[in-house]
C-alpha cells in the first residue's frame, strides 16, 4: 500500500518534470520553426519588398496564379522535377546493383565500402566548385585538355542539356554512399531461412534476387525514395555554382532565393515555399506510414 | 551467405564485381585525388594539364598550394567560430536530445503522443521551406540589431553572431533516435534509482547517457560534419554582416578561392584552387575515416527496420 503511494507519487513527480522541460522547449521551437511559417502563409497572399510593414499590399491568390503562368517559375518546377526525378532514379538503380555487387563473397567489402561512401561526407558546395573549375568554357580542366589535343572546347555550362548533366552527375556521385548503405542494411536484414527454402527448392540467382531479395527490401525501398524526394526538392548548391544564373537549369530552390534577395519579391518567394511545403507535408506523411518512426 | 563452396555464377560475378567496384571506386575518389595532384603543378604546366595531372618534378615548395586555405583572410577565426559553434550545439543538442528521447521513451502523460507528433512536424522540413520564412523572422525580429519594437529600422539578426548560435537548439530526429534506443536498451535500469530518490535529471545523466554512448556518437558526427560543410546557412544569414571574421568556413572557403580567382579576366592561379579545396575537404573525410562505424550506424538507425 505504501508504495503503490509511493510510485504514483513518483510519477506525479515524473510528468511535472516532463512538462517543466518540454514547456520551454515547445514556446521555442513554435517561435523559431512554425511561427515563420505561419508567416510564410500570410506573406504568400500579398506583395511585399521584406522591409516596411506598411508597404504590405494584399494581391490574394495573384502569386500562386502567377507561379504557373510566369515560364521561368514554371520552368523551374519543371526543371526541379525532371532533374530530381533522374537524380533519384540513377542513385537507386546505381546503388541497388553497387550493394548486389557488394553482398557477393567479396574480400575487401569495408574498404570499398568506404571509398564509396566518401563523397557523401564532403561539402557539396565545394565539389561543385571542383566540378566548374573542372568545365569551365573558358578554360576549365576539360576544355584546357580538349585545345590542348587540337579539338574544339565544348560550352559545357552553356548547353542545357550539358548543364543538366552534370548537375545530375554530381547529386548521383555524392547520393549513392548512403543509398548504398541502406541497401546493404537492407539485404543483410533479408531472413537466412528464406534464401536456404530457396536453396533447397533449387531456385537460381537470378529467381533469388527477384522472388526473395526484392520484395524484402520494399519497405527500405520506400524509405530511400521518400527521403531523398525531400533532397531532390531542395537541391541548390551544384545550380547556384555551376549553372549560375542560366534558366535552363534554374530550380526552386534557386527561385526562391532569387525572388526574396536579388528581386526583393517576398510574396512570390513565400508562395513557391508554401508550395513546396504543400508537397513535403504529402510526402511526410508518406513517410511515417513506411518508416519506423511511430508515435 | 558464407556457403564456402563458390557456385559457377559466382566465378564469373566475383572479378566482375571487383572491376566494377575498383573503378567505381576510383570514380567515387577522383575529385580528392585530382584535386590533390592539381594542387602540386605550377601555372605553366596546368597549361598541359592532363586527366590526372603529373607534377614536373617533387620539391617542398609544390605542396604550399595545400596550405593556401589556411594563408585565406579570415580563415582562423572563421574556423574558430565554426569550432565554437559545433561545440555549442553538440552541447544543447545532446542535452535536449537525450532530454527529449528520455520524456517521450520513459514518461507517460496525457498528450504526450501530440507533443510528440508537434515536434516531428518539423522533422521533415527541408530547407527550401525554411529558408525565406526564417530570414525574414530573423530579419524583422523586434528589439534587435536596431529595430524597434515592430522590427522596423535594422537588420535584425541577420549579420549578427547571435544568429550562429540562436536557431536549432534541438531536432526531433534526435528526440527519435534517442527514445528508439532507450526502447532497444529496455528493462527497468532507470527505476531503482528513482525509488533511491535520484533527481530525474541525475537519473538521465547518470544512468541513461553512459548507456547512449552510440546514439550521441552518432548525433555528434552528423553535427561535426554538418557545421564544416554548412554553406547556404552562412551564405544567407550573414552575407550581409559587420563579422565578416566569424563568417562560417563553410561560406569562408569560397572567400578564400576568390580571392585565388583574382579578378575577372585575369587568369586564376588553378593549382592554388585545387589545393584550397582539396585542404578544405579534407577535416570532414578524417572524420569519417576515424569513426566509419558511428557513421553506418546513424544512416541506418532511422531508416525502416530491415
């Protein structure tokens, strides 16, 4: 009896604590991440330079009717997405066969293991600076060499395709160490008992691999797609280094910080991240349904 | 899938897979290793330069390309403030986190799966929603960097050293990570320490955190390696700054290779770059090279179960 009272004295004392601590942090986190998108939200129905309050001036849905109508926006919606989308298919179907490759009995699996996932602990800003000094028209490494055997350069970062192309190039080589980890974590999950069944009812590798491995990586599957359509999104650095202010490979990302710094057009910049926040919040939910993480 | 015996398919895969992955691999390295021997040339021969440059010849004053990051203006500070502010938030980040994973693992209170799901809202959030909305909060925020009460007048936060350390205190990711291995150490160790009367910030520190030692591993790394590498950040909030000293390295380094760039139209000093940047990637993969184990761990431990 004493210490039935005793323990739920305890745990009075528990959710006090509990509540004294996350109080403070939830007053903080509603000011600094929700707050200012709540603002974002009022900021998308209006026209606004970012300095004077009274210079607000309400427009309504005008942005988000602009957002479609304006070529170079949705141009870069469209860029976002086929770059994106090309980025996220090259890195799985590139890392699915990499990890494969790797569960064979293989010596040396950590070293390469390593060197493949390397790239992705490095600042891609930087890279992506390697990479312009790299094609540079002018005199970037490729073309030096090109003149150098007498053939003509070619204008790399002025050709839209070209241009898309290594963008894509350097989100594929620093996103496949991570997918490739996964992957691994993935296969290594698979049930031994399934592959000896397998063994056993004689199946091939090539039935191994569709009939066993696949369907149980479908989950780790749907994880990697969704978190990296949450990166895709947001890619900015190899755009704003690379093709600098060249709309053929403009993204949202890029937009939006045009539009707020360089145009002083807070209203349309708030209405394309309110879009995009749109879009995440879908795949967010998404997420939590194929995800460990339950509430 | 040790067998011992090699199957036929294997006897063709097992070369295969080694070609393929040593080239890959080779792909994987080659900005780092061109980048390396780019640095040793001289101006003239990186007029003949070659896919994989070759220096003329090997003396002590070729590698002073590889020490140009740190000759950069402002690069010792700025790496002072970036060590500063990595220390600050492994801090707060770790003590909140390990807090949080604690409450929501261990405490069991009415809301508590809404106050949960209210801070995993954020979780999600890439940074091209963030961005604007942050800027200008922090740019009108009242009574600051001389605005006035209705954050008119000045620039707020922005350009100001508060601003490295004030947003970010904490993730919910971390709050997951932690409540998910408080979950996988189960058991009642936290209990007979209450009952002996331990506060509930003794029992989380002393009995729970020496148990957490992978997860803030783990948290620590992803800090390290994010305030290195950290561009947009700086670039956004104190592109405009009275601190150009404290700016991050992150955004410095690009002050560094422009001032290697020297003017338009002058031809830039190419091997100076590459060792810039090559000086400059290298802290976050000596990292990861030391503590590869804690990297596999944090990318695996939040994905799906196996």
């Amino acid at each position: 009896m004493a210490s039935a009272v005793k323990i739920r004295s305890l745990n009075r004392h528990k959710v006090r604590f509990a509540w004294g601590w996350l109080i403070p942090m939830l007053i903080y986190y509603t000011i600094i991440a929700v707050l200012p998108i709540a603002f974002a939200v009022i900021l998308s129905f209006t026209k606004w330079n970012g300095v004077r309050f009274d210079q607000i001036k309400w427009v309504g849905f005008a942005n988000y009717a602009n957002m479609f109508k304006d070529k170079e926006l949705s141009g870069m919606f469209a860029n976002t997405f086929l770059m994106g989308g090309l980025i996220m298919f090259f890195t799985v179907i590139l890392s699915f066969f990499v990890a494969l490759l790797m569960m064979l009995p293989i010596k040396l699996k950590g070293f390469f293991r390593t060197v493949w996932y390397i790239p992705c602990v490095v600042s891609t800003a930087v890279v992506s600076e390697l990479v312009f000094t790299f094609i540079n028209p002018s005199d970037g490494v490729i073309n030096t060499i090109l003149v150098g055997m007498g053939k003509a350069p070619v204008m790399w970062t002025l050709r839209p395709g070209w241009l898309k192309f290594w963008i894509i190039f350097i989100s594929v080589w620093k996103g496949m160490g991570g997918t490739i980890i996964l992957f691994l974590a993935g296969m290594s999950a698979v049930p031994q008992e399934l592959y000896e069944a397998g063994y056993v009812d004689g199946v091939n590798k090539w039935q191994k691999l569709i009939h066993i491995t696949l369907p149980c990586l479908r989950q780790m599957l749907a994880f990697i797609i969704i978190t990296s359509s949450m990166g895709v999104l947001s890619i900015f650095e190899p755009v704003q280094l690379i093709a600098r202010d060249q709309p053929s490979a403009m993204v949202i990302m890029y937009g939006i910080y045009n539009e707020a710094f360089v145009n002083f057009n807070v209203g349309m910049g708030s209405a394309m991240s309110v879009f995009v926040l749109a879009l995440v919040i879908a795949v967010t939910l998404l997420n939590f349904k194929v995800t460990r993480i339950r509430i | 899938m040790k067998r011992g015996i090699k199957s036929k398919a294997d006897k063709i895969l097992v070369p295969l897979a080694y070609l393929i992955l040593a080239l890959g691999g080779f792909v994987m390295l080659y900005p780092f290793i061109f980048s390396f021997m780019g640095s040793l040339l001289t101006k003239a021969e990186y007029l003949k330069i070659s896919v994989l440059p070759v220096p003329g010849g090997l003396s002590v004053s070729r590698f002073a390309n590889l020490l140009k990051f740190f000759q950069g203006k402002n690069v010792w500070t700025s790496i002072g403030m970036t060590l500063l502010r990595t220390l600050f938030y492994a801090f707060v980040n770790i003590f909140f986190g390990v807090l949080g994973g604690y409450i929501f693992a261990k405490i069991h209170f009415r809301g508590r799966k809404a106050v949960f799901f209210y801070f995993l809202m954020s979780m999600m959030m890439p940074g091209v929603v963030t961005l604007l909305p942050s800027y200008i909060m922090f740019v009108r925020w009242p009574l600051f960097g001389g605005n006035d009460i209705f954050g008119q007048g000045g620039s707020g936060m922005i350009g100001h050293w508060f601003i490295l350390l004030f947003p970010g205190w904490f993730g919910a990711y971390h709050f997951f990570l932690v409540r998910q291995s408080i979950f996988d150490i189960g058991g009642e160790i936290g209990e007979s320490a209450e009952i002996d009367g331990a506060g509930n910030l003794r029992t989380v520190f002393t009995i729970y955190f020496p148990l957490l030692r992978p997860v803030v591993a783990v948290m620590l790394i992803g800090l390290i390696i994010g305030h290195w590498n950290d561009y947009l950040f700086p670039m956004t909030f104190m592109r405009a700054t009275d601190y150009p000293q404290i700016i991050p390295i992150g955004y410095t380094v690009f002050n560094i290779i422009a001032a290697a760039k020297g003017p338009t139209n002058s031809i830039p000093d190419y091997p100076a770059i590459f060792g810039i940047c090559f000086t400059a990637m290298l802290p976050p993969i000596i990292v990861f090279l030391c503590l590869q184990k804690q990297f596999i761990t944090g990318l695996t431990m939040g994905s799906v179960k196996g």
